[in-house]
C-alpha cells in the first residue's frame, strides 16, 4: 500500500499550484499503525516532490489503543507536530455502544503520553446525540477537555447513516432511536460550555482556543485547492473534484501498472457557488461579496443579496457589506439555511 500510495503522490505531484504546502495530514483511519520505517519513507516522499512551509501544519490521526512510547518515539523523528484523536467520549459505555476499540482510561493516558513527548497540538474528536450520553456526562467530556489542556475540539452529532448496522438495529428496536431534542440541548451545552473555557467556534463543528484553528480543515471550508492520495481520498483544484477508487486492491493494483484510480467530476457554477455558501455560512468568517463578485460574476451576487434578505429580517444573517454571516443563534440551522439560498 505504501508503495502504491508512493507511486501516486510522484504522478500527481504537478497537480497542485506552484506554491509550499500549509498543511499534510495522514488521516483516512489509522496511519498511526504504520511502522517508523514505512512512515518515514511516506514523509520522506512528500519532500521529495513537493514545497513544504517550514511551519506547516502536519497532522496524524491517530486512535487511543495505537499510541505506545515505541510509536511516540516513531512519530517524533518524522516533521509531525499535531495529533488528530478519535476520543469520543470519556465514558466506556458510549465507546461500547458506539463498537470503539479503546476504554475511557486508554484515551486520557494517551492524550497524557503524548503531551509528555512534548507534541502541544492535539485536537480530539467528540460524539454527542447518543442515547447512552446523558447531558452531565456531555459536560463532564467538555471539561474534560480543559482539565487535559487541549486547545482544539471537533464534537459532531451522532447521525444515522442508510444501510448501516446502526440503522439495522434501531429498525428491529434492539436499539433505541436518536433523540433529536436531546441532540440539539447538548449543542447549545457545548457552545457554552467551551466557551467558558475560551474556545472560539470558529466552524459549526469546530472550537479553539487561542487561534489554533486547524489548518488543513480550513482550507476545505475555503474552498482552496488540495490534493488528496490513497484509496478512497478525494481532491478538488477549484473546478474540478476528483476522487480515488476504495477498493484498496484495485488502487494498488492499477498504480503498479502506471495508471491513476480516479474519476473526475468538473463542477458547475452553480455547484462552485452552492459549496462556497455551505462551506462559508459553517465558519466565523461567512461569504465575502468581493470574492463571490469575482468567483462567480454580478448576476449571482445580486441574486443572493436578494435570497438572504428574509435571513436578515429575522436575525439569522447579519450582512456589513463586506461578508455576510450566520448569527450565533442560527449556526444550529445552518445546513437548512445554506440549502435555500442554493442556486
């Protein structure tokens, strides 16, 4: 897999503009499984072929029962600076209901370990929505998270997605169904909560504090072109999305004969334009006008002054010529919002 995912970071290398990388993030699952030797070579490939910013962002997800000294002391002689965790919840029964590997304690002693290894950038990931999280529990994660240190957090709401056992079991009642009242209180308690302790909700799903904003995920939601390279991983240059095979023998198969897995959708204006009102509306800094202009010509503009006006009226966008944005009461809407003012 290495070898193959080698192969095809050298036949795209050209697909990115000519200027140094921001951010790399080994994500997709769990790189942290991989050896020092064969993440080295995957590291040492990517300096190989592209320009790297000296303070890049470089990022490994990673999963609780992986971290060890043995991988810690991997990790520390590769450029990795920053730890995305799939924690989820500090309670055993939500990690068992939610079928994870790891216990409660296995999350907190690895946050700890890797703090001692002397990585500060750590961003863990948290569920709520579930029927087993109860709201104190809810705020006892979030504080948690300060008693840790940490300085940025992705919480999103448990979803049940088609055709997934999850679904299968809720349908024969051997599972209770979501609350989504409960869902939309642990929102508003996590908005509250983290900002008590200085966290800035900088995306819908996103908070940081002291400006730690995640690099890498901020360049999806302003929508600047990325590359992305193993099965599955998608990439978008600003016209067109590509995507890569998830069949993990077939990729490898076709790269090892010199040909690249991929399909290519090229985007209209209208998708172009629907994707920056989704991905601005979910952030603090909202669509700009100048670039909206510019990106997409007057007549989109001023349709969209128009579609936003009944938003205004009722205090869910505020617009000061420049950017218009949600209003903090109305990030929970943002999707359904994002969706009308679709072309």
């Amino acid at each position: 897999m290495i070898k193959a995912i080698n192969l095809e970071i050298e036949l795209r290398k050209h697909e990115l503009p000519n200027e140094p990388l921001t951010s790399i993030y080994v994500g997709g699952g769990t790189p942290s499984i991989l050896s020092a030797h064969l993440l080295q070579e995957l590291f040492e490939n990517v300096y190989k072929h592209f320009v790297v910013e000296k303070n890049a962002e470089i990022t490994i997800e990673a999963n609780p029962d992986d971290i060890t000294t043995e991988k810690l002391n991997a990790i520390k002689q590769t450029t990795v600076n920053r730890f995305s965790m799939g924690v989820q919840s500090f309670f055993d029964e939500d990690l068992l209901w939610m079928n994870r590997a790891h216990k409660a304690h296995e999350a907190e002693d690895s946050i700890k370990l890797i703090q001692d290894f002397g990585f500060n950038k750590i961003s863990i990931d948290l569920i709520y929505g579930g029927p087993t999280l109860s709201n104190q529990n809810w705020i006892t994660n979030l504080n948690k998270v300060n008693e840790l240190g940490l300085n940025h957090v992705s919480a999103y709401c448990l979803t049940v997605e088609p055709q997934t056992a999850l679904q299968s079991h809720i349908n024969k009642g051997k599972l209770p169904a979501l609350d989504e009242e409960k869902a939309a209180e642990q929102f508003e308690i996590l908005i509250d909560q983290l900002g008590k302790f200085g966290f800035e909700q900088y995306e819908i799903s996103n908070f940081a504090r002291h400006q730690e904003y995640a690099v890498h995920n901020t360049s999806y939601w302003q929508n600047k072109p990325y590359l992305g390279i193993g099965p599955s991983a998608h990439s978008f240059n600003g016209v067109q999305r590509s995507w890569n095979i998830a069949n993990n023998q077939l990729y490898m198969k076709q790269l090892l004969h010199g040909q690249l897995p991929l399909e290519i959708e090229t985007l209209t204006p209208e998708n172009r334009i629907n994707e920056y009102i989704m991905t601005g509306l979910r952030t603090i800094w909202g669509c700009n006008w100048a670039e909206l202009k510019t990106r997409f010509g007057e007549q989109y503009t001023t349709t969209l002054k128009q579609k936003i006006e009944p938003y205004i009226h009722q205090q869910k966008i505020t617009d000061d010529k420049i950017v218009f944005k949600l209003t903090p009461q109305a990030r929970i809407l943002a999707d359904g919002i994002a969706s009308d003012l679709f072309f």
